[in-house]
C-alpha cells in the first residue's frame, strides 16, 4: 500500500493500473502457498486388521482415564466424607476452629442484643430528652408571656428596691467612715501640730533658762571679778604707795586693757553662744516648717488625685451616655427607615389578623382559663418566696392583680380583643379606646400607603 500511495503521490495517475495488477499478482500467489494438496507418495495405507489394533490401544488408553478419573472422584468423596466426620470431633484443629467459630458466632449474636439493647434504651433516653426540651420550651414560652413577665418585671423590682436599700446603707456607712477618718487625720494633724508647737516651746523656754543661767553665771563672774579687782586695787594701792606714780600709772593702763580684753572675750563668747541657740533654733523652725510642708503637701496631693478620679469618673460617664444616645440614635434612625420600608408588609398583616381574629377569639376563651389557674398559681408560689425572702411583695400584688393578657372583659363579651403597636417590639396597646390610642392608630395606620410615602417625605 505504501509502495502504490507512493507510486501514485510520485509518479502520477498514470501508475494506478500498474499497481492493481501486481497487487493481484502476490494475492494468488500467497493462496497457492496457503492451500496444499496432498503428497499421494506420503499417503501410508492400512488394513482392517491394523485399523482395529489401533482403535484397541486408543480405546484402552480412553477407558485407564476413566478409571484413573472414577478413582480421584472416590478418593476425594472419602476425603470429604472424613472432613465431615472430623469436624465433630473436638481435639482437631478443624473441630476447635469450629468451636471457635461457633463461639464467635454465639459472642456476635450476644453482642448484637446487647447493641439492640443499647440502641433501644438510647432511643427511650432520646425520647426522654425530647420530651424534656418540649417541656423546657413551653415553660421558657409561658416565661415570655406578658403576665409572667410583668410578674418578674415586679420580682426584679422588690430585688432592685432591696438592693438600693443595702446600697444605700453601704453609701451611708462608707460616709461615715470616710467622716470618722477624716475627722482622725485631722485630730492626728492638730496633735502633731501641737506637740510640735509644745515641744518648740519646750526647747526656746530652755534655751531661755540657758541663757538666764549663763548671764546669771556671768554675773557671779562679774561681780567676783569686781571683787578681785577691788581687792586686787587695794594691794595695788598699799603697793602703790611704795611704788612710783609712772609704775602705777603703768600698771593701771595695763590692768584696764586686760580688763578690757577680757571684756570683749566674754562677749564674744556669749555673743558666739547666742548666735548658737538662734541657728539651732531657726534650724528646728525649718525643719517643723518642712514637715509642716510634706504634710499639707501630701493632703492636698490626695485631694487633687480624688477631684483627678472624679473628673475621669464623670469624664467616662459623660462618653457613656454619649454612646448611649449616639446607640438610641441609630436604633432610631434604623427603626424608622425599617417602619418605613415594613409598612405595606404590616398593613397586610393587621388585615391577615383580622381575618383570624374570629377564630383566634373562640380558642382564647378556653386558653384565658387555665392561663388565669396558672399564672395564679404561679403568682402565688412566687410572691410566697418573695415574702420569705423578707423582699416587698407589694409590686408583685400589683402585677399579680393585672392579671395575664386576654382575660376576660364584659365590655367585649367575655374576651378583650388584643392590639399590638407596629414596631419590633410588638407590645400591647391599651384595652380601651381613647384619644391617645386614636392619635396612636391615626399616625401607624396607613390607609393609602402612596398618601403615607408622601406625608413620610418618600417621593419615589
């Protein structure tokens, strides 16, 4: 094929006959060579006789298979047969790996009872869990109901009430010790002041007596000096007679300048011990003064940290309530875009409970009942705690009489209809109808939604 694709590609159309005809060519002489035909030279002849002790041996050969092949077959059914009895015997190794299996076979079926079992009592504890979470939903769902909620509202009142009394209390006990240790501090400073002055008053009265006695000392001093000079004047005198006028002239000038240097020697010295006492003193002054100083420094350090703490206390207080509003303020904000949007939606639904209202009224009649029996019930057990407790029970005797939302009304034939503001809250409106409840319905109620859009300010 390759050889006439080439032929054909290289050469041109002309070639195409050419290559058929030696195609055929090779194909018949590839069929002569497939097909031979006997050789009759090869051909060997046999007799009948030859025929026949050909057929025996071949046959004899087929009948040892089949008896070779009938002896394998009940050799292997005697094998099977003495299996089957060695499996009830129980000292082989085949009848203890049966006992085995039998064994784990009868641990399995055991097993799975005890599976069954688990998965039985697994289901009773899911059933039993079950009906605890139903239970523990319609005890939270009666919690939320406005009777019982008013109710805990009163209970969390007397706690509040109870609370603020001990607060109160606790106020008035940290103002009276605050007061005590004021007035402590204070007394401790004055006794400290006083002593101080005392002890001050002490030291200049000795200084004082000090001084008293060394002028009193320096005039015992003076006055035997006196007399020294005065005796020492008369021998000068009685020698003086003895002696010339220039020597006792002499002498006398001599005698005054050592007096008078010894005058101004003590005066130096008292001048000098003077001095003394006036340092010291001004030094104990400095240090009273100083001490004096740290004190009231110290006190008016305390005021500043406490005025300090109370402006970073109203500081936090005033973001607080900034935060606060700034919170109400986007609530607002997002609850009015949300009544906005939500209008036409609430509209639909006060029409859908209108429809159901009828229906709604016939299955109230008998809810109000036990829901009366039990909030009663209820109110009871808890303002009996309460009064236990020693709490005021007055505002639960006061949600207590409210009674639960629903209850019966003469007014509307035994069932007070029910209404609902139209917000997120979904609160009750009041039971009667007055200009309050009529403005209410005037500004929510929204008879032409596109008159509302344009009173709203909405203009698309």
């Amino acid at each position: 094929k390759l050889l006439t694709l080439n032929s054909l590609v290289g050469f041109g159309p002309g070639w195409h006959f050419l290559s058929l005809e030696k195609k055929i060519a090779s194909s018949a002489d590839e069929a002569s060579r497939m097909i031979r035909l006997p050789d009759l030279r090869q051909i060997t002849v046999l007799s009948k006789s030859e025929w026949l002790r050909i057929q025996d041996e071949l046959n004899q050969a087929n009948k040892d298979k089949e008896r070779m092949m009938e002896g394998v077959k009940q050799r292997e059914a005697l094998h099977l047969q003495s299996v089957e009895v060695a499996k009830q015997w129980s000292n082989t190794i085949a009848g203890q790996r049966q006992k085995k299996l039998e064994a784990k076979r009868i641990r399995e079926e055991i097993e799975e009872e005890k599976r069954k079992l688990i998965d039985k009592e697994e289901a009773e504890y899911q059933e039993l869990k079950q009906k605890e979470a139903i239970e523990k939903a319609k005890t939270q769902l009666y919690y939320r109901t406005d009777p019982v909620k008013g109710l805990h509202r009163a209970l969390l009142l007397t706690e509040v009430l109870k609370e603020r009394e001990a607060q109160i209390e606790l106020k008035q006990r940290i103002k009276n010790t605050s007061r005590d240790a004021e007035k402590h501090f204070a007394d401790m400073l004055r006794s400290r002041e006083e002593e101080a002055l005392r002890q001050e008053q002490e030291k200049v009265l000795q200084k004082k007596r000090e001084r008293q006695a060394a002028a009193e000392d320096l005039k015992r001093q003076e006055a035997q000096t006196r007399r020294e000079n005065i005796m020492n004047k008369l021998v000068v005198t009685q020698r003086e007679q003895t002696d010339s006028e220039e020597q006792r002239i002499t002498k006398a000038v001599a005698e005054r300048d050592a007096r008078q240097a010894q005058l101004r020697r003590e005066e130096e010295e008292r001048r000098a011990t003077m001095l003394k006492s006036i340092t010291e003193h001004r030094e104990l002054t400095v240090t009273q003064r100083q001490e004096k100083e740290q004190i009231d420094k110290i006190a008016k350090q305390n005021a500043r940290d406490a005025l300090q703490a109370k402006e970073e206390a109203d500081r936090i207080f005033s973001e607080k309530q900034q935060l606060k509003a700034q919170r109400i303020r986007e609530e607002t904000r997002k609850l009015q875009d949300f009544n906005a949007t939500q209008m036409a939606e609430k509209s639909a639904k006060r029409q859908q409970l209108r429809r159901d209202e009828h229906q709604f009224d016939e299955m109230n009649a008998e809810l109000i009942a036990e829901g009366e029996n039990q909030f009663h019930q209820y109110s009871q057990q808890v303002i009996q705690a309460a009064a236990e407790a020693q709490r005021n029970v007055f505002p639960l005797y006061k949600a207590a009489r409210e009674g639960i939302r629903g209850a019966p009304d003469p007014i509307s034939r035994g069932v007070r209809p029910i209404y609902l503001v139209q917000d997120r809250s979904d609160a009750e409106m009041p039971h009667y109808i007055s200009g309050v409840t009529q403005n209410t319905k005037k500004l929510n109620e929204a008879a032409d939604i596109q008159a509302e859009k344009k009173r709203l300010g909405f203009t698309w």
